[in-house]
C-alpha cells in the first residue's frame, strides 16, 4: 500500500500526463512510486506507468486475461454484400 502523500503524487502524474497543470511533485515521493514501478523519470520529468494508471483506475497491473465470457462475445460485425 502507498500512503497518502506518495497518492496524491501519483494523481498529480496521472494529471500531468492527461496536459493538466498540477503541483509540484515531492521527489522523494516520485522516487518511492519509482521502486515501486508506479512512476518513471525521464528526460522530461517524472511520468506514470501502465501500473500506476491501473493502480488509479483500481485494476490489477499487468495483462489482461481473456475470460470464458469474453470468449464467447461476439466481435464486431463484417458487413455481407448484398445478393
């Protein structure tokens, strides 16, 4: 679990990458969201990952796993040509 500084940090990324202006981000926060793998730094400062977005939305990080449900629900449909 990451507290609530460290998550309002992760919200401010979430927010930042969305183009939104946001606080400043603590950098020992950052760094903490960094080992965790919530959070990268890069030429252009800190960003959030796939996993800290999941984290946000409330879904588990990592791929997601067809289910026998999504197995069986139909595709999108293929137009027919007329006869």
């Amino acid at each position: 679990m990451i507290s609530d500084k460290e998550m309002a940090a992760l919200h401010n990324l979430a927010d930042k990458q969305a183009g939104k202006d946001v606080d400043w981000i603590n950098i020992a926060d950052a760094r903490a969201l960094t080992e965790l793998g919530l959070a990268r730094r890069n030429r252009g400062g800190w960003e959030i990952t796939p996993q800290g977005l999941a984290l946000l939305n409330g879904r588990p990080s990592g791929p997601r796993l067809v289910t026998p449900v999504d197995a069986q629900s139909p595709g999108p449909e293929t137009p027919t040509e007329p006869e």
